[in-house]
C-alpha cells in the first residue's frame, strides 16, 4: 500500500499527470481506513479530489443497498450515483476534505529517528547544527524527527513488534513527501540511530518505491551483510538499475556493548532459522562495499560528540569522508587497536552467548527459589514473577 501511494504521488508529480476527478467515498464509522490516509492524495490533487461522507456506514457495507435498512440503503445508492454521474464541480459542492496545508517553499527533508531505550532527545542537537551550519538552506530545508515513544529492549527482540515500527514510519514518509510536493528524492537525508536504523533498512526492503539520497547509521542494529548496493529502482524503463540510496555512512562504536551482546546474537549461523533480522553493523560494520563505515570509540551513543560531522556527512555536497582502514587492506577490520579491552571481549563470539545464557540461567534461578520458597500453593508466586519479568523486559 505504501508502495501505491508513493507512485501515486511521482504520477501526479510527472509531465502525464491525469486531469481526471477523483472521490473517495468514506464511511464516517469506518473501521479500516480514516480520514488521514487520504492525505497524500488530497495534498498531490487537491483540485480533482473530493471526499464524500457516507454516513451510518462502516467498511464492510458501504456498497450494501439492500441490508434490511431502505432509507440507508437509498442514500447510499444516491451517493454512489453522485459520485460516478454528476458534474465534478457538483460533487466538489459536496465533498468534506478540508484543504490540506502544502509547503512548496520547501525542497530538502531530512530526517532523524531514534532508537530502542531513547525518547530522541538528542535530535535538538541536530536542529542547533543545522540551523548554525546551514542557515542559508534553512528556509527550504525541512527537518522530520518524528516519535514512536519509548520501545525497551525485550519488545525489540520480536520481529512482529518492530515491524509495526516500519510500517509507522511508511506512513510518515509518504506523508512528507506529499506535504512538500517540491522535494526531490536526491534531496531526501536520514540519520538513524539504533532501532532507527532497522526501521529504514526493512522500509527500504519492503518498499520498492523509496528513495533516499543519503543515509547516516550509528549504533545500527542492522545484520552485517545488508545488500545496500542492490537497491535499485524497478519498472521504470528510465531509470531502471538507478540507486534508491546514494550514500551510506555506518559509525562504528569500538565498545557498543548493546549491540555487540543483544542484536548480534541473532546474526549467528545456528540461530538463522528465526529469520529475526538484526545484526551487529554498529559494532562489526556492513560488508556491502558502498558503505563507508566509520570507526568511533565509545558505546551506543559515542554518535553524540560527532553531531556537526553527521550533519555535514548528510548535508555536504562535497564526497564523504573516505572509509577507515586499520591497515590490514580491508575496511571491514574495524581498528581493533582501538577496541580495547573490553571492546575485544565484545567481539569474542563466545561471549555473546555467555551472556545470553548467564541472563536465562540467573531469570530461571531466581524464579525457581522464590517459588519454592513460597507457601502453597505456589502459582500465584509463579504468576507474579512471570509477570514483573514482563515488565522488566518492556521497559530496559
């Protein structure tokens, strides 16, 4: 669907765009769409779009005429027929979408996504630098950072939750792009951090239609061997085997325990069966050759002392900083000089496992002395305990 819409959106944008009318017929108790997924289409056709209310009526029978109720049936049938007969101009007289706000003094969006465990606090830090660095752009440059609340690390485990992270973000994509009918996708920046960065990797993925010109990783939770340089636009005979993103940039933390212990484990070849796609990109770097992985001292978020660098990375016409080496001819060895001590106990693979397995041996332990220390019957003690680790797990 988030496919659909943005090709929408390039169609009406293009030299062919249609002049035909468009209504949306909508129930006012529709259980399935509402009124804000209709906004790319009212801000990229607002003149040949309408809206009309279908009142009393849900999703499922908005096209019932015959459902036990004659008079609700008749008005649906005449909206139907007031919808595919009349003079545009009548149904426009019609039609309930308020007019939406488009902004076509701005060209350049960039976006900022936090992570897992992370409010995003830190994207003011951006804004201040984009408003010191690049004041002359400012009036044209849109800065996105949207929020997904606070998502702990035990939710982020489970594919299916993060996946309606994705599909969240989908919706503000398409959404911006449609309010700022000016931006070109070459203009179209993004700096993630943590689950940030899993966020887009699976939009990009999923999504055969966006486009990003520059993208700036750091703690990346994203598997390792991500294809970057196999995002390429499909069926469009022009631009066929062109690249949905232009540049990638992954900051490397030397002692990013989070992601070295927690996300990496699942990148191991015994555990590839659960098909949970994370990875350690942000502590052993992508293997994809475009990528251009930067190695920083410091854990998770090391990225906050390199906010100006990030900046200019995604804003800088100028070619990007050239990739680190460690002078064993490969930019994928990450400096392990600068690791240190327990930089290199994170990148022993034993210890990931350790660690797992001492955190499952110590959770069962304890539940297993409370319970058999508790009067009977001990279920409800089980119960209790089951649930606090529940709790535990949402929100570290």
């Amino acid at each position: 669907m988030a496919d659909l819409r943005l090709d929408w959106m390039k169609w009406l944008r293009g030299e062919n765009a249609p002049t035909f009318g468009v209504v949306q017929m909508l129930g006012d108790i529709d259980d399935v769409v509402n009124r804000d997924d209709d906004e790319d289409l009212r801000l990229m056709a607002s003149s040949n779009f309408v809206q009309l209310a279908v009142r009393g009526t849900g999703h499922g029978d908005i096209l019932e005429f015959n459902d036990g109720d004659k008079t609700l049936g008749d008005y649906r049938r005449a909206k139907l027929m007031l919808a595919a007969t009349k003079p545009f101009e009548d149904v426009k007289a019609r039609g309930e979408a308020l007019q939406p706000s488009v902004d076509k003094n701005i060209n350049e969006v960039v976006f900022i996504l936090h992570g897992i465990r992370d409010l995003g606090r830190w994207s003011a830090d951006f804004e201040d630098a984009i408003d010191k660095g690049y004041a002359d752009r400012r009036k044209r440059l849109a800065i996105v950072s949207s929020r997904y609340g606070y998502f702990g690390m035990g939710p982020f485990l489970f594919p299916k939750v993060r996946e309606r992270y994705v599909r969240w973000f989908m919706d503000q994509y398409t959404e911006t792009i449609a309010r700022y009918p000016e931006v070109d996708p070459k203009h179209i920046k993004f700096f993630g951090h943590s689950n940030g960065t899993y966020i887009l990797a699976e939009a990009l993925k999923n999504y055969k239609s966006m486009e990003i010109d520059r993208v700036v990783f750091a703690g990346s939770v994203v598997r390792r061997e991500f294809e970057w340089s196999k995002l390429e636009i499909e069926n469009d005979p022009a631009r066929n085997g062109s690249p949905r993103v232009r540049m990638v940039t992954n900051y490397v933390g030397t002692q990013d325990w989070v992601v070295a212990l927690f996300p990496r484990l699942f990148e191991m070849r015994w555990l590839s069966w659960l098909d949970n796609r994370v990875g350690s990109a942000g502590f052993n770097g992508f293997t994809d050759g475009m990528v251009n992985n930067i190695t920083i001292s410091g854990a998770h978020g090391a990225f906050d002392s390199h906010v100006e660098e990030i900046v200019k990375l995604l804003l800088d016409q100028a070619s990007p900083m050239g990739p680190v080496t460690t002078g064993r001819g490969s930019k994928q060895d990450y400096a392990v000089e600068q690791r240190g001590l327990w930089g290199e106990l994170l990148a022993f693979a034993p210890s990931v496992i350790a660690v797992w397995l001492a955190l499952v041996l110590f959770v069962v332990g304890l539940g297993a002395k409370l319970v058999g220390a508790a009067a009977q019957p001990a279920w409800p003690v089980l119960i209790a305990f089951t649930l606090l680790i529940v709790v535990i797990l949402r929100t570290v």
